[in-house]
C-alpha cells in the first residue's frame, strides 16, 4: 500500500471484485473526503431508506480507481465481498483520520517503532 499524491492512497482488496472473464480487481485508490463527500449522500432517497447504504455512496464518491474498471460507481461497491466492504470501511477511516494509511506500532521485546499495515490486504 503506497500513498499516490497527497490525498490519494492505494490499497489491495482481499478478495477483489469479479469481472467479466473472470477478471479480478484487487488493486485501487481512495482519494481523502471532503466535507461534502460526507454531507451530500445524506439527502439520497437510498439513504432516507436505508442509512446503511450511506457508505456506498460514500466509497463509491472517494474510490478513485479499482483495478481496470472505467469508473466506481454504488454498483461496483454493490457487488463487493463483505470483507472487502469492511476493509474498505475501515481504510477510508483510517487515512480520513490520521492522514496515514498504516499504524504507528512497537515491539514488545526491543520497543523499537515501526510502520505496519493491517492484516487482510491481500496476499
């Protein structure tokens, strides 16, 4: 996972969304949210309805690449795995907090600091 410009960062889905031919796209880019990222899904009748679709369209709007798909639309991220959902639920979190896709960590035996990433991003 590699940070792409300021306020884009790469990730890799666990499991990946099936394309046509069997195509699977694992690797993708998510883009920082902005104020009205967040506020505007908020008045979709699909949220009034259900506000658990508010993260759809949320990931739908920031999602900036998924493998050689064209565009990310409510559909693409309709059709994801649900660990994939929630690895991407939890990494839009993360780089919208802290501005940093990895966790700050240290080892309990020698307490020296280091970078991880979290478990389930392919491989």
């Amino acid at each position: 996972m590699a940070e792409t410009g300021a306020t884009e960062f790469e990730f890799t889905l666990p499991q990946g969304l099936a394309g046509p031919g069997g195509t699977v796209h694992r690797d993708g880019a998510m883009r920082l949210a902005t104020a009205f990222d967040e506020i505007e899904p908020i008045k979709d009748p699909r949220v009034r309805a259900n506000p658990g679709y508010l993260v759809v369209i949320l990931l739908a709007r920031v999602i900036t690449r998924l493998g050689g798909l064209e565009h990310v639309n409510t559909r693409t991220i309709e059709n994801l795995y649900a660990a994939d959902l929630a690895y991407l639920q939890d990494f839009y979190q993360r780089i919208n907090l802290t501005g940093n896709p990895r966790f700050q960590v240290q080892c309990p035996h020698c307490a020296q600091a280091f970078e991880v990433e979290t478990a389930g991003q392919g491989g």
